[in-house]
C-alpha cells in the first residue's frame, strides 16, 4: 500500500442523478507503509439479529428482513456504499489523517434533498468479518476515527461487531453517524460501544420536511435519542490538536426549513452547548 492521505472529499452527482462520495489523496512520504490486512485471525460467527421482525427504528414496523428485502432498509445483509478516509467533517473529526468512513447503505428516511447513496440497491455486500478488516484496514492509515455512516437499518449486525471489536481493545475510536433515529431500545445497546456519536439535527417542530421523510414526530425523535447518546459518552473530550476522543457532536446543515422549526432547533443547541460540540453547515444543496 502506498503512503497516502486523504486530501479531500467530495459529493459527486452523476448524469443519471445516482449520488456518491468521493475520497482523493495525495502522497505523503512520512506516512510509513503498512500491509494490507487481508489475513486478520478472526473467529467471528457471521450474523445479526432482529432482522425478522425489525425495530431497529422508531416506525417499530416488525417488516420480516429475512424473508423480504424493505425497499428502504434492505434485507439482513450488511451493504456498503462506499468506503475510505475522508477529510470532508469537522476539523475535530477530521484532524490532519482524516475519519474513516464506512457509509453504509439504506436508510429510514426518505428525505426529499438525500445527499448520500443510501438507497439499498447502491450498497455491496459484505460479511462481518470483512467489516471488521475494513476497520483495521482504516486503522492502519492513520484514521482519527472511524465513522460508520447511515448505521441505523444495519443496528442488528453492527451491534455484534462492536461488540467483537471492544472486546479486541481495538484502538481507534469509534465515531456513530445517524440522523438520529434509531429505535431507542437499539440505541441504548450501544452502550460502552460507541465513543463519539455525530447526530445530523435535520428538522424542526411541524415540519413539512420531516413529514415527507416519514417521519413527522422527528424533531421528538432527535432530541430524546442525542439526550441518550450524551448519557452515554458523556461530555466532549479531545485529544491533541484538539480531536475529538469522545462525546457529542450536533450537526445541524442549514436547509431551507421555516424559521420556527431553527428556532427550535438552535434553542435545543443552546441548551446542549456546554457539553457537546455544535456544528452549523451552510453547504446545503438542494436535490430535489
Ligand atoms: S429500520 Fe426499516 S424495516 Fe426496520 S423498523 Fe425501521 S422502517 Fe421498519
């Protein structure tokens, strides 16, 4: 493997509107070079549960994934959209070797102005255990963290595989990228597996946005689910340069919502202020 790091990421939106991320490099001779891992002695017995009468979200819809495939949440195979190092978060996410990104694929939501491939059909399929050597793949170049992203329709294998790598005392930290809506029951399996939680705060009170994602209690929802992540991580911690250890980071990305809805918002922020880390985006686009 050549000595890299990651320069920059980017959404791409292709010709015939499919949407992907893209990770560029460029050469860094102080990195050393690493092999690949490709032969991790690992005793991991494949599979999740929960998949055959879901509520790994708050619809608690019981859909049967083993024997059906959910046109949004997919069947009980763990699918990958894309993976790699990305310098596209927070400076105290990114830090200067970048988050290791694992962007799952599918997703609850059916937001109007979906930024990420989240649709089912995108995602390939891995085993856990080639999940897992993706995350010591991440590990060995460098990562500050490694972000699992769109985790919320894969919480039945997910779960297992933290588990497997706290028990491995593996190093890096563990960083939770949703939209905050896992089923609160699923969250709080994730306690002591998750270091750092980065919860995307989309929508207000009464929303019409929320509405037509599905979800129309949404502002609830996010507010009650990132109160339970900062039970669990507690307040933020940062390491040198001012990297994120552990905690809470909000993300709110500034989409035209009515005003009422970031009032409410912002007034949820200020109240977590002093003990998470609040971050505002003004790169909304819109792709509806
Ligand atoms: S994650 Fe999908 S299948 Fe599971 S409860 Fe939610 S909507 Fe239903």
């Amino acid at each position: 493997m050549s000595s890299k790091i990651p320069q920059q990421s980017d959404i791409i939106i292709h010709p015939d509107g499919s949407v992907s991320l893209s990770f560029l490099w460029k050469e860094d001779p102080q990195l050393k070079d690493k092999p690949v891992i490709s032969d991790i002695p690992i005793i991991f017995e494949n599979g999740g549960s929960g998949y055959d009468e879901c509520e790994m979200c708050p619809k608690l819809c019981g859909f049967n994934r083993l024997k059906g495939v959910h046109p949004r949440c997919g069947d009980d195979q763990l699918r990958v959209s894309t993976w790699g190092v990305t310098m596209g978060d927070e400076a105290s996410i990114r830090g200067t070797h970048g988050s290791g990104a694992i962007m799952l694929a599918g997703c609850p939501l059916s937001c109007p102005s979906c930024h990420n491939p989240e649709m089912v059909q995108t995602g390939f399929v891995i085993n856990d255990k080639e999940f897992v050597e993706i995350c010591y793949e991440l590990e060995s170049k460098f990562v500050h963290n490694i972000q699992i992203l769109s985790p919320t329709v894969h919480m039945g294998r997910l779960i297992p595989i933290l588990k497997y790598l706290k028990k491995k005392k593996f190093k890096t930290p563990i960083l939770f990228k949703s939209s905050g809506i896992e089923s609160m029951d699923y969250l709080k399996k994730l306690r002591g597996l998750v270091d750092i939680y980065l919860p995307d705060f989309k929508y207000g009170p009464c929303s019409s946005f929320a509405k037509r994602s599905g979800f129309s209690d949404y502002f609830e929802l996010a507010q009650e689910n990132i109160l339970e992540m900062l039970d669990q991580v507690g307040e933020t911690r940062y390491g040198k340069d001012k990297i994120l250890l552990s905690g809470v980071l909000i993300r709110h990305v500034m989409a035209p919502i009515a005003e009422v809805e970031r009032r409410a918002i912002y007034h949820f922020l200020d109240f977590l202020q002093d003990r998470c880390e609040i971050s505002k985006m003004d790169n909304f686009v819109n792709l509806e």
